[in-house]
C-alpha cells in the first residue's frame, strides 16, 4: 500500500534561491518543521547544516560542495503525511509580567486597547506553539500570539535587554535565553534557564514544543 | 603552557567552530579564516581541527615558560620575540623556554591566527573549543583573554616538520565578490545602483557577528520581512539602508532582506577588514564562486 503523501514537492518549478553559493533558500510555508524533519532524517552527506525559520528552510552546503542529485531527489521529494504531525513537550513558563521586568507592558497594552491586567490575561490564556529557534542560542518564535496582542518591533532597539525577557515581535512572542541588544517589546521575565550550552539537550524549547505562561 | 602578560584588543580560543546546531539557534562560529588556522596548524604539527588563538587589531603579550612551537598566519602584526629571532608568519616557528612573544599591531588587516603545538586544551563546548562570546561560552571561559589567564596545550597529533605555507595567490584584492541574495528582487534601481555603484566604510560597531558598513542608503520596498536562516557573508539592508555583513558569530536567522551574498573564497577578507576600509561589492555567478572557493594554502618543507 502506498504511503500517502501532500503531492506537492518541496522546491516547485520556481526551485531555490541562493544565499552566497553554499545557502539554498527554500519556501516551505506552514510544512517548514516536517520538510526539516525530512530533510535531516535523509543524511545528506553535501549539507552542513539546515536552518527552519519563518516559512523557509536554508540548506547549508559544505564548502566547494554542489547541488547534487541527491540533494535534487530530496528537495523535489513529496512530503509524507505521517510525517507532518510534529508533536512536541508542552511546558510551562513562569513570567513576572509588567514592572521593571517588562518595562514596555503600559504602552504595548494602551496601543491594544486593553488594561495592562487584561494584556497579561490574554498573553497567558495562550497556547503557543516553537516554531523555530533563532537570533540567539536557544530564542523561541512562539506562534499563536492574538493578533490583539502583535505590535511591530520596536523603532530603535535596546542596547540592553535582560536574560529572560518575555517579548512581543510582530506576530511573535519570545523569550531572549541571553542578555544583549534587542527590538522586541519587553512585557516581563522568566528565571526559566533557556539555553545551556553544558547540558545535553542545550535549548529547553525546541521547534514543535508547546508553551503556556504562567503569571507570577 | 602560554601565560598572558598583556592580553590583546580582543584574543580568543578559536578552532573550526561548531557547525550543525544552527537548528538551535547557535551560528557555527570558530576562526573567521579556517583555512589560515589550519595553515597554522599544520605548522605546528596539529590536525586542522585543534584550537588556536584568533588575534585582532591589537594584539598579546604572551610568555611560553617551557617553550614551545608555534605558528602565525593571517594579516601580519608588527611582532617581535624576547630571544630576538625573526617573528615570521606562515611558518614554524620554535620558541626557547621563558620566551616572550609580543604582538603589537597589524601592518596591514585586522586579524591573524596563532596556532601552538599539542593545540589549546580548553575543553569542548557543544563540539568545538571556539569562543562564542554573544552568549559567553566556549573558548576560556567564555571570554577573550586577559592578563594572568595561563593556558595550556594539548598531545600533539603529528610529526613535527619545519614548514612554509603560501595562502592562495591574489586572496585579499579587489571588490567583495557577492552572489545576489533572495531578495535581491525588492530593491529598486536607484537602491541596487547605491549598494553595486558606491563605496562604503566599515563601522567602528563592527565585530564577529557583523561588519556594519556607511554609506549610500540602499533604498528597499519593504523594511522587514519574516525571518530566513542566514549565514556568513550574507548581506542585510536594515530599515536605515546601511548594509550588515553577517559575520561567524552573527545569527542564524534575520529579518532584513538580503541583497547578496559575500562568496565562500571572500568570506575570509571579512576577517581583515577594520574600521574606516573602503568596501565595494561586484557580482559573480554561482558556478563562478564554487570554483573559487576550491584554492588551497600551499606547504613547503623548510630545509
């Protein structure tokens, strides 16, 4: 019996575009995680690395590396439906909401028409979903933010912004692992460690984990 | 054994980096010119893959009390040794016990590599010994040098040979050889004319994780779009027009549009670049930088 598959290959007739000569950019859309699972479980001996970001993947050849047949048959490979069920953990993160820990929780609150209680109610009645990590080790995008609650980044970044900082980033809520500039809208902390690079499993959220938060 | 007496601008444990976790968000870094830390390594006798230091712009003052053997490669810093030989780069180089080894300055670029037989033995952090100083892990302690830090070697790997090395010929010349980013499309004539036609002038803001650049405004169509995994060498326009070469340890992903992308063979001239260079970018075709990116360091036995 065949296995049932989307029918619809990863690089269609518009194929990949090129990030220097060794990065191959290629849209997945709302399949990016199970392409990534796919493309990372054939082994590709030429890729260095694959990145899932926001709706793309990026193949990272290896140096002098070409695009191979192999690397063709995968990219124009059908995606099997089993294999687009990305189930990750589900975790719980505890903020402390507003106050010196989320200096921007007044403005990003009166800008949605909300009372700041009514903000840290709607920001953590919500199940978020990883979708990918990236702007730092181990930094969330977490997907499923109301649209109430999304606000464009910031117009000139922090040069500081807190280890822990729960943030808003346009449709994105996040959480920075590291201290260090930042665009995002700080709304509160977590004492939550994100990433550490001693542990095995460094990053505590990985794409297609769950994440609820929890007020202090 | 080295110990810091002075300790550089910015001197950090670097090896080839940690390629293959970008999934978590963290950039492969290591040597912002492998290539030249493996020339260094061979040197010494070590595999490619052994740490060494990555100096930049201003460089250590470091004692080795048992001796020891030891390599330069990359820009060339005004040096001198305690026992008065030559400082030669590309080459072995055998230091006396209690010898003192003094980096000063690049003559011309930014940074080099030295590379000490048996390697630096820090230990491996998430596979590789590099330095990532955004989050402060790996290398020594997570940090660059400082004075009193001692730092120790490893087993050497191979035989010892006295040798010589050449990087590949015409390596540091001309305009950045870019291919055109994914978004290269969304710049208009008067934004692709600013970023291919007229200079631009390294940012003192400069580092590891960027080289900014000043110049003409790129003007784009849209100032953000959603997040794309990026790499080294990968250029972005921010909402202010002024381009960021993503550098080794810039992120994994970034939300400007990329306009180009510097090829492999060039991504090494990054490393010397310094506050106030001009830059200017030119493009090649895919085929052409694939093929670039294949020169090789040369080796001489020294007689």
């Amino acid at each position: 019996m065949g296995k049932q598959t989307t029918g619809q290959p990863l690089v269609a007739s518009n194929g990949w575009r090129w990030v220097g000569e060794r990065g191959l950019r290629v849209e997945t859309g709302a399949m990016t995680l199970a392409y990534y699972n796919l493309l990372i479980s054939k082994n590709l001996t030429d890729v260095e690395d694959i990145i899932p970001a926001d709706g793309s993947l990026l193949l990272i050849l290896r140096r002098t590396a070409r695009v191979s047949p192999e690397v063709r048959a995968a990219l124009s490979a059908p995606l099997d439906v089993a294999q687009t069920a990305v189930k990750g953990k589900r975790h719980e993160i505890v903020v402390d909401y507003g106050g010196a820990a989320g200096p921007d929780l007044p403005a990003l609150a009166k800008r949605a028409g909300m009372s700041v209680a009514a903000y840290i109610d709607c920001h953590a009645a919500t199940e978020y979903t990883v979708a990918f990590l990236g702007f730092q080790p181990g930094f969330p995008y977490l997907q499923g933010l109301p649209p109430t609650l999304q606000a464009a980044r910031r117009a000139s970044p922090r040069q500081q912004v807190a280890a822990g900082s729960v943030a808003i980033g346009g449709r994105y809520t996040g959480i920075y692992p590291t201290g260090g500039p930042g665009g995002w809208h700080v709304i509160g902390r977590t004492d939550t460690v994100l990433f550490d690079p001693q542990r095995a499993a460094p990053a505590l959220l990985m794409p297609g984990d769950r994440v609820c938060f929890v007020p202090a | 054994m080295i110990e810091v007496l002075r300790a550089g601008l910015c001197d950090l444990v670097m090896d080839v980096g940690r390629p293959g976790r970008r999934m978590l968000g963290v950039p492969a870094g290591g040597a912002a010119d492998p290539a030249a830390l493996a020339a260094a390594n061979r040197l010494v006798g070590n595999d490619a893959a052994a740490a060494g230091l990555e100096i930049a712009l201003s460089g250590p003052r470091l004692q080795f009390p048992q001796g020891g053997v030891a390599a330069l490669t990359g820009a060339r810093f005004a040096a001198r040794r305690s026992s008065g030989a030559p400082v030669a780069w590309n080459e072995t180089l055998v230091l006396a016990a209690g010898e003192v080894l003094s980096l000063d300055r690049p003559e011309s670029g930014c940074r080099c590599w030295l590379a000490l037989r048996g390697g630096l033995a820090v230990p491996s952090v998430m596979g590789s010994r590099s330095t990532f100083l955004p989050s402060g892990f790996g290398g020594h302690g997570g940090r660059a040098l400082q004075a009193g830090d001692v730092l120790h070697c490893g087993v050497p790997a191979n035989e010892m040979k006295l040798l010589r090395v050449s990087p590949p010929a015409g390596e540091a010349e001309g305009d950045l050889r870019v291919v055109a980013g994914p978004q290269a499309g969304q710049f208009d004539d008067v934004g692709l004319a600013a970023f291919f036609g007229t200079p631009y002038r390294v940012d003192a803001a400069s580092d590891r994780r960027g080289v900014r650049l000043a110049g003409t405004p790129v003007s784009h169509r849209r100032a953000e779009l959603p997040s794309q995994g990026v790499l080294p060498g990968s250029v972005q326009i921010p909402p202010d027009g002024q381009p960021i070469i993503l550098g080794w340890d810039g992120p994994v992903t970034g939300g400007y549009p990329v306009i180009a992308g510097v090829i492999t063979a060039d991504v090494p001239r990054l490393a010397q670049l310094k506050p106030g260079d001009a830059v200017r970018f030119v493009t090649i075709e895919v085929e052409a930088a694939c093929e670039l990116a294949a020169a090789q360091w040369t080796f001489k036995e020294l007689a």
